[in-house]
C-alpha cells in the first residue's frame, strides 16, 4: 500500500539568518500538510496548494533548456530524510544552512531535512559569500549544503580575507556538480572536522550514489541506500553492460519523483520498475559509479564521441578558473566544434595554460578549438552555468 504520509516538523525549528516571511510561509505549509510549490523566477518562490493529497511541486535546474515542473510524493524524500538521519546522526541539536535560492531542488530538500529533524535554519542565498563564512561562524553550523560553485565562491571569500577555519561544521553534503581536486582540498582546510560527502541525482531521482573517504577519484560513489543502478545500451535498453563499459545509467529507486506537471524531456522515460533521464556513465568492479554526462550533450568530432561535461571538468580544475561552460557549434567537415567559456580574471599566460591543461588531460578530438574569456558566466538560479544563453549568445559572436 503506497504510503501517503506528509511532510512533518521535528521539534521547534527556529530561524537563525534569512528572510522571516519565506521560513514562516513554509512552516505553516508544513503545519497545514498543504501541498508545495516552488519556483526559480518571479516575485513569490513559494506558492501553497490546497490539495486532498500533499504532493510537492519544484522546478528542474533547466541548465540545457526551458526548466521543468516535477511532481513528488513527501514519502520519497522523507523516507531520505530517515536515512541520512541514520548515516549521520542528525538531530534538533544540528544547525542547517542552505547558500542556494529554495527554487534549487538541493536547498529545499535541506530545508524540509531540517524541519523534519526539528534542526534550526539559516538561508542565506540573499547574502555574498563573505556574508555568508561570517554567518557560519556566527551560528556555529553544523551541517550545510551546497554545490560546487556555490563552494567556489566560498573558498574564495575565504581566501580574500584570510578566513578562519570552521570547526563547528560536521558535514558538508555536496550536489549539484562533481568537486574538482582542488576545491576539495581547500573545504578539508576550510572545514577541518567536516565529513565531505558528494552525492549524485536530480531534481527528478534524488539521491543515486553518495561518496564516502574510500571512493576513488573521479567517481561520485556507490549507489545510495535502497537504489540500484544498472548501465544500459543507449540504444537498445535491454542490453546491459559489464563494469567499466560507457552507457546509459537506468535506476530503481524509493525516491524517484512522480512525472512532470509541465515540460518534458525526451531523454527521461521508464521502463518497468526503472527510470533513466538520460545520463551516461559506467561501474567499476566494485560498485563505483563514474559520471560522464548528459545523451544531450554528447557531441561527434571527427566520428569521435566527446562528453562537454569531461572537458569542463578539466578546465574546473585550473587554479585560475572559477567557472566554465564548453559547448558545441556545428562544423560541416567535423560533426561539432568545441567552444570553451571561461570564468577567469584576465591573465596573460591564462589561455595557454587552459590548452596546456587539455592537451595534457583530454584526446585530441576533445580539446577545445577556441577558449573565450568572461568575467562571469551567466548563472541560473540553481548556481549553475545558463548553457542555453551561452550557446545562444555564442553563436551571434560567429
């Protein structure tokens, strides 16, 4: 029998930084077992539903297109909420902070994660990154979430004023993003008695793998408790692949999402008990899942298949990148011609270093043709690189 609980509120959570009127609005939407809907633009990013049943309504990250409305059941995430409060000991004594806007599917989930534990709050997507290391020191945060760029920012704030480190921090849950090496290493200083986990999923599955101390490089984890996962021919699904064979990653999961209330995507679909949405990757032989990126942006040069987002990892890991965006404009004789946005104060030696970085990571076929420097990328509220305003604005500069 499907189980239909709402949302509920642990003990009394209590606001510590960030606007009153959104913490108490959905409060009482969580008081009332309402049904929740948030949204990434516009003057409200929080409607309440009257519904007979509660569901909960957010919007995709919409990075390579128009964003998507899904619809959810509370029980797949409460029953995460369970989870992680097992994986991690997560009590009222904990203090939450979000650096995201509640549009981002990863900052409500962290919200509603702390009511549910009776935790208190702080939201702090209205504040700079220097505003935001004050108010984690000043509330003693304990557990936070955020993305990688999100992170960026921090560890840049950090490094302009010689920040403090950040014991009173537990647990930093990573989404939205891989962490390059780099980054990595300056949140183990930044927050030196914080167990670093990143998690892999989507506004649409939740939680697929998450990493722990022994997870290799390059990976994102095993799979999380309860989801199997299973690599598939991208063609021809009821081919299954062997260990470190590239394919489409199929999942069955108690926290997938219900279906889309507005949008689609061509990528998504289930079949059986399985959903896939789209993503390629492999298993190791033990069980390790390594992302290689999204079908719609795969890209042919010179009969060679080339993940954009491969390439952007590479870039990310320059100590002078804070941002990047690769993307592809048809070319007659090679299928795609590879275009590297980057996010980087000007610097002489800058973009031979990029071509020295690729060349020394990436096959000939992958590297970019041409780099372009900007001050700062087109962002979506979700943090990530507006790839659809890029590509369009890229492709007038032709």
């Amino acid at each position: 029998m499907t189980d239909r609980s709402p949302f509920r509120l642990g003990n009394a959570t209590t606001l510590l930084a960030g606007k009153a009127d959104l913490f108490d609005s959905l409060q009482r939407a969580l008081h009332s077992t309402n049904s929740i809907q948030t949204c990434q633009t516009g003057p409200s990013p929080l409607f309440i539903k009257e519904e007979a049943q509660q569901w909960l309504y957010c919007e995709t990250s919409g990075s390579t297109g128009k964003a998507k409305i899904i619809r959810r059941k509370p029980q797949s995430w409460i029953r995460s909420f369970a989870e992680n409060g097992d994986l991690f000991s997560l009590s009222d004594k904990d203090r939450y902070a979000t650096l995201g806007h509640i549009g981002h599917s990863l900052t409500l989930y962290a919200l509603l994660e702390a009511f549910h534990h009776g935790a208190d709050i702080a939201m702090m997507d209205s504040s700079s990154p220097k505003a935001q290391l004050l108010s984690l020191f000043e509330h003693q945060i304990s557990i936070l979430y955020a993305t990688p760029t999100q992170l960026r920012l921090l560890a840049h704030a950090a490094r302009a004023k010689n920040q403090a480190l950040f014991p009173a921090l537990r647990l930093l849950m990573i989404g939205g993003g891989k962490l390059d090496a780099a980054l990595l290493a300056e949140m183990k200083q930044l927050f030196p008695k914080a167990r670093l986990h990143e998690f892999y999923g989507s506004s649409e599955t939740s939680f697929l793998t998450l990493s722990d101390p022994t997870t290799p490089v390059g990976s994102v984890g095993r799979p999380y408790p309860g989801v199997t996962l299973h690599i598939r021919h991208p063609d021809q699904p009821s081919q299954s692949f062997k260990p470190f064979e590239t394919g489409e990653i199929w999942i069955n999961s108690p926290y997938l999402f219900e279906g889309y209330t507005q949008g689609k995507s061509a990528y998504t679909y289930r079949e059986g008990d399985f959903l896939t949405i789209g993503e390629m990757g492999y298993l190791d032989d033990k069980g390790y899942l390594y992302l290689k990126g999204r079908k719609s942006r795969m890209v042919t040069v010179a009969d060679h298949n080339v993940f954009l987002q491969d390439v952007e990892q590479i870039l990310l890991g320059h100590k002078r990148v804070e941002g990047c965006a690769v993307l592809a404009l048809e070319d007659a004789l090679r299928g795609s011609r590879i275009i590297a946005i980057i996010e980087a104060k000007d610097h002489p030696d800058l973009l031979d270093e990029l071509r020295k970085t690729c060349s020394q990571s990436l096959t000939q076929h992958a590297i970019p043709k041409s780099f372009v420097r900007l001050d700062s990328l087109p962002k979506l509220p979700s943090g990530k690189a507006d790839l659809q305003a890029l590509q369009t604005w890229i492709e007038t500069q032709e």
